[in-house]
C-alpha cells in the first residue's frame, strides 16, 4: 500500500531504462520491479482522447511526425511507439495498472487538466484508485489550478525547470502537496526549505542509486527513475511486498 511519508520509488515514463517510454511494456515492466508509483505524461489528441506520450511532437519516440495534437486517436494507435508498442490511451494504463501501484500524472499538454480530473473521479467514486494512490503534476501552474478544484482529493504537485528560485512561494499560492525538482539543480539548503514550508519534495530523474541515496539523506520523499528496481538496493535488497 502506498504510504505518504516513506520515501516513494516513482517509475519514469514507466521503466524508461528497460522498455520504451510511457508504453504499455514501459509500465508492465515497472509493476514488475515493485515501483512504489508510476509517472506518465498526457497529451490530447485532435478529437480530445487522453493519450500517454512525452513530447508534443510524435518524431522523437514514435514512426510519425508533426504534433500529437494535430492528430485523431486512430492516427496515433497506427504509429509505432518503440517495440512494436502503441501510443497508449491513459484509460489503458489505468486499467492496466488496476490500483495494483500509485499513479503520478503529468499534465504536460494544454487542456488536460479537464479531462483527466474526469478520468480521475470516475477511478476514485468507482475504483480502483483510492485518491492517496494519485498524483497529478505539471510545469505548468495554469492546469494545476484548472484541476485542483475539479478533482480536491487528488493531491497536485508543481514542477520546476532549472534552478528552483522562488519555489516555495510558488508552492504556497498554488497550494500543491508535492514540489518536483531536477535532482542537478538540487541543494540541500532547497530540500530543506521546502521541507520546513511542508512540501514533499520529489526529485527527477535520478537513475543512480550513490545519488539518490544522499538526496534521501537530504529529506527527499521521492525518487523518479528510469530505473525502479533501485527501490531494492535502496531498501538494502529485500525484496518486499
Ligand atoms: O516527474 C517529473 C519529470 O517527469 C519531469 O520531466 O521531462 O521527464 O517530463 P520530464
Ligand atoms: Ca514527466
């Protein structure tokens, strides 16, 4: 069960280190490796579906080109995402992750927080998501604000780009439960602050495990890696539940 205050192993894009990212191997690899919580990013498509894909253009990870948004969803399933993988609806990776770890979403297309505050009430009124399995995310403090109240039980989290100046006021008025950092622009005097204004802080994307141990060191709640199993040489190697 997923529990606030440890320190969670977040799965990036999945397993991004073992399978194509934000596809459906991507995030059956990293319920395999016990991630504590696996991040996603959504875009929409043209005719408004909720598809999980990082960038806005298709040309980096997938067969295609030109902008996610400039396509319908059956354009998008033709393509090739890596391995044979499809661009994954998010309704798909919900019911493919069925409760069975937490879920960080990032809202990294304009209007999804909308649609995905939709998506998400129906998991927690109907299961199988309790609301403390989600997180939603996003560099963008408009869409935050958009979903917040649309969906108050889900706790929101800002992300920071670069160096985190003026972080925790950011936080403050935002309101958001969790402040996600890239660990290289991480001081422990950052951490720290953020920690006393009662943030959780998450850093990305951290891959090795000397690195995220002294982050945790530093009070870091979360670690997002391309590399999930590092939750067991962190744990000490014991393998649990
Ligand atoms: O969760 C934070 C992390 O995913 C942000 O960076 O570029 O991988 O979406 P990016
Ligand atoms: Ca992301």
């Amino acid at each position: 069960m997923l529990c606030w205050g440890m320190v969670l192993v977040i799965g990036h894009r999945g397993a991004a280190a073992h399978a194509p990212e934000n596809t459906l191997a991507s995030f059956r690899k990293a319920l395999e490796l016990g991630a504590d919580m696996i991040e996603l990013d959504v875009h929409l498509s043209s005719d408004g579906e909720l598809v999980v894909i990082h960038d806005d253009t298709l040309d980096r990870t997938t067969d295609g080109f030109g902008p996610v948004s400039s396509m319908t969803l059956s354009d998008l399933r033709e393509l090739d995402a890596g391995g044979g993988e499809r661009v994954p609806m998010l309704r798909e990776v919900l019911e493919l992750i069925g409760g069975q770890c937490g879920v960080d979403i990032e809202l990294k297309g304009e209007g999804t927080a909308g649609p995905v505050a939709s998506m998400l009430r129906r998991s927690v009124d109907e299961g199988p998501f309790a609301p403390g399995s989600l997180l939603v995310t996003s560099f963008n403090p408009i869409e935050l604000m958009e979903f917040a109240p649309l969906c108050p039980e889900v706790r929101i989290g800002i992300l920071v780009e670069g160096v985190p100046e003026g972080v925790v006021e950011v936080g403050g008025h935002l309101a958001v439960r969790t402040i996600g950092l890239d660990h290289r622009f991480m001081t422990e005097e950052v951490v720290r602050e953020c920690i006393r204004a009662g943030f959780e802080v998450h850093a990305w994307t951290v891959n090795d495990m000397e690195r995220a141990r002294m982050l945790i060191g530093w009070g870091v709640g979360a670690i997002i890696t391309d590399r999930p199993e590092l939750k067991w040489d962190l744990s000490g190697g014991e393998r649990g539940g």
